[in-house]
C-alpha cells in the first residue's frame, strides 16, 4: 500500500497527513479540524480511490462488495438523579402519568436507561451484524468520571458471550500518555478477561503520529478514533484499514487504524447541522462512495443515540441499507483479522 501511495505526492501528503505534524491551529480540545485542512473534499475518499485504480485488492469473507465497522463509544451508563427527577417532572406537566411514574420508579437505578447493550445487540443481529462497544475506564476525580467499570462486569460479559467485541475508550489524556493506556488496558483485561485489541480515543482527540506511536507500544492491535469530529468523511481519503507512516522516523507504525467516518453527533448540531432527511442522504452518499473502493464504512452511534426516536430510526436505516448492500457488518477484531 505505501509503495503505491508514494507515486503519488500529493496523495502521500493526504495519506500521511502531513499538514497535521506542524499544524497552525487547533480547535479546544487540542484536535486539528476539517476547516484547518488544505484539503476541502473530505467527502472523496481520494487516497482509497488511487489505491484502487492501481490495483490495490481487499478481501473479506464470502466476498461481500464492502465491510462496515459497527462502533458505539459507551459515554454514559448512568441517568442522574437530578435529571430523572426533571424528566418526571416534565412528563406530569404535560399529563403523561405513565411516562412519569416510570420516570419516579428509575431514580433509585442506576443503570437506567443508559445501559442499553442488550437493545443494541437485538437490533444489530436482526441484520447478521455484530459490534465493538467502546468502555471507559476511568477513576473518580479523573475529569470525564461518569461510571465505574467493575459494575459494568455482568453486561460486558453478556457483550462478549453473545460474540460482540468490547474495546477501551480512553479518556481526555490517554491519547498522549503511553503510561495511561497501557494502565487503562490492564484494567479493562480484568473485567473482559481477554485481551483488549481495539481503541478509541474520548472526544476523536487524536494527535499525527504520536497517538498511533503511543497506542502500538500500549499493546492495541487497531485504532478507530481517526475522523473529523466537526465534518464526516475521509481525513486522510482513505476508506480502508492501513498502518499508518511515521515521516518523523520514516518508518511504518505498527498498528492497524480503521478509519472513522461518519459519528452520530458530527451529523446535527453543532457541526454539520443536517435535519434527519439531509442526514440519511449524505450518510447514504459516503456509503456509496466507500462501496464504490470495496471499502469499509466505520461507523459510531453512541449508546445514548438509541434512546432519541429520529437516531434510533436512521441506524436501523443504515443497518437496512448495508444488509441490502450485500455488506459484512462487523466489529474491529474481526475486520483487522481480513487484513
């Protein structure tokens, strides 16, 4: 892949992200936006699209015209007391008493009704497609603490029996701190206890190329965080798994990232600002595009997104869309393991 790539020098730059190594400017979390880019068609997966054309091949079991990497990063588990207590409230305003007796009823849960693993697997095997569900591991007074993932023990066992995969979604700073991924890791091994292969990064923070450096000595076999999180689409053009490339040392990293291309809060607001028609046309579009390479569309919809009626239907419409595709859709392990 990389001899191919390099013939080319500006699909090398775009490849490599070149730009991004001594970037001018960088949004509040730290990442570097689409807008920041000298690259304006993010909606191209140019550098897929020239692989291709040279005769660059993909293939996946039983020979399916493309694969999709199903993903939800696990945020929230839990409801706060404060907000159930709110949502009561609301429903007897408006004279819905069942709406609110459940709602008074779920204030001493925990898990409700964030914890909603079950619901996404019957809907993702309805389809024959299986996901990765990335946890967090995070410690309280540690800034993005929302849950303890030792209570989560019996739901990620039901994840994995069932053959879903389970990933660690690292916090505000693990995507610069070797020691932090590699701490995090072990302790999500201890609740999976299997070995955890697949990451993504909190908030798509990501930093070209010391996060793939950090990750590789950390242990992943496959990144997923790499993607836009104010713009969907192709970062890098690429619409395939690849091992990214160090111009810092001119080597090739040892890690495996699959590209992320589309996440479900970058479709509303405040990035992309579509309404639910605009937001099926142009997933639709990148879809096609990503077929047109024999690629593979990577795709995050939060835990959360399937409690909102309007996300929970357009999931099920890609789901649909895909499966009537032909498509393999699958989880990162399984997509690494064709490669």
């Amino acid at each position: 892949m990389h001899e191919l790539l390099r013939n080319d020098p500006e699909i090398w730059d775009l490849f490599t992200r070149k730009e991004e190594y001594t970037p001018q400017f960088l949004d509040e979390y730290d990442r570097f936006p689409s807008y920041a880019s000298q690259n304006r068609n993010f909606f191209e997966p140019k550098a897929s699209q020239y692989l291709m054309k040279h005769g660059y091949s993909v293939e996946y079991p039983d020979k399916p015209p493309f694969a999709v990497c199903l993903t939800h990063d696990i945020d929230f588990v839990y409801k706060s007391t404060l907000s159930k207590g709110i949502d009561a409230a609301g429903s007897l305003r408006h004279g819905k008493f069942t709406e609110s007796m459940s709602s008074i009823s779920q204030i001493r849960s925990k898990k409700v009704p964030f914890c909603n693993f079950s619901t996404i697997m019957d809907i993702e095997e309805k389809y024959g497609a299986v996901s990765t569900f990335f946890f967090m591991v995070e410690s309280p007074g540690e800034r993005e603490y929302s849950y303890t993932i030792d209570d989560l023990k019996p739901e990620i066992g039901n994840i994995i029996d069932r053959g879903w995969e389970v990933g660690l979604h690292g916090g505000h700073t693990a995507y610069l701190n070797e020691k932090e991924l590699k701490r995090k890791k072990r302790l999500m091994e201890k609740v999976t206890h299997k070995p955890v292969l697949g990451y993504r990064n909190h908030y798509l923070r990501f930093k070209v190329p010391d996060t793939w450096e950090y990750l590789s000595k950390a242990g992943f076999l496959y990144d997923t965080t790499f993607g836009y999180a104010d713009c969907a689409g192709f970062r890098n053009g690429m619409c395939h798994p690849f091992r990214p490339f160090n111009l810092n040392t001119g080597h090739e990293i040892d890690i495996f990232e699959i590209p992320l291309i589309v996440m479900d809060d970058t479709l509303g607001h405040p990035y992309m600002r579509f309404d639910n028609k605009g937001k099926w046309e142009f997933v639709k579009t990148l879809i096609d595009r990503v077929a047109g390479c024999h690629g593979v569309f990577t795709l995050l919809w939060h835990n959360y997104s399937f409690l909102a009626k309007e996300d929970l239907e357009l999931y099920e419409k890609i789901l649909r869309y895909c499966s009537q595709y032909g498509a393999w859709m699958t989880n990162g392990e399984k997509i690494v393991s064709q490669i």
